[in-house]
C-alpha cells in the first residue's frame, strides 16, 4: 500500500465511520468489534513472538499459518475506530482507545499504515522458507509498530 494514499485513506475511514454511526451502528457494537479484532490479532501475533523470544519451539508451519493471519487481520480493527467511540465519550464502555486518537487521525492512520505494512512483510519472511533470524528480525519490526500506536494512543489500565 503507497503511502501517498494515506490521507485519502484516514479521511474515507473517518467519514464512513461517523456515517456509519448515523446509519445504526451502535458505538458498543464498534467497540466489540475492535477489541474482538484487537485480541485475535494478538492471539495470533503471541505465537511468533514467543518463537522468536525462545519461549515456544520454532515450527515453520506454524509461523507461516500465524504470520498470515496476522497479515490478513492487521486492516480488520481501524474500521471500528468511529465517531464516539474513544476513552470518555461518554458511552459507559471499557475501551483503551484514548480520546487523543480523533484528534490526530492522520498520525494514528500512519501507524496503523506502518502496521499493516510490516504485518505483510513478515508473511512474506515466514513464507520464504525457514530462516529463524529472518523471523525474529521481522517480529520484532511488527511489534515495534504495535507498540509505537499502543505508546501513543491506548491508555495503560
């Protein structure tokens, strides 16, 4: 994906957001959603890691089947991301999404860009056969992209 578009990109999610919100999406509904997809990423992504930490047996067939997974689940959460939905919109929920999000959609955008990115080049490691190094080195890439969004917009509970 070209990060020329990422402008466009921010401004459709942003606008099918709040029209989907006007359309009937319960703003509970888009919370569930996210952090459903939010889990089942790191249900995924928990695997690699801990292959690449020494903590788990490296399997290949495993790293390929969860890498692609990864992949397929990183541009799932963002659309859940819609108007009233953050930290103390006053919707009673639970959520980490810090308030901070809206106001900086560009950033949070790129982020969630550069996530997707990296998720798609460690399915392209695990894919291209059994190099342990390359897998730790690509995990470690796609985690850093969590954590640069988590640092910056999830609040710590």
């Amino acid at each position: 994906m070209k990060t020329m578009i990422s402008l466009a990109v921010a401004s459709t999610l942003l606008m099918s957001g709040a029209a989907l919100a006007q359309d009937g999406t319960k703003v509970e509904d888009a919370i569930k959603y996210r952090q459903s997809a939010l889990t089942t990423l790191a249900w995924n992504f928990g695997p690699l890691g801990a292959m690449a930490k020494g903590d788990m047996d490296y399997d290949a067939e495993e790293a390929a089947m969860r890498a692609k997974r990864v992949q397929e689940l990183a541009v799932m959460p963002w659309e859940g991301f819609i108007e009233g939905s953050l930290r103390n919109d006053g919707h009673g929920i639970e959520t980490a999404a810090l308030a901070k999000t809206g106001d900086n959609w560009d950033d949070f955008e790129k982020k969630q860009q550069d996530f997707e990115e990296e998720a798609t080049k460690l399915a392209e490691v695990v894919s291209n056969g059994d190099d342990f190094a390359a897998l730790r080195k690509q995990v470690a890439a796609t985690s850093k992209t969590c954590k640069n969004c988590h640092d910056e917009y999830r609040a710590e509970n």
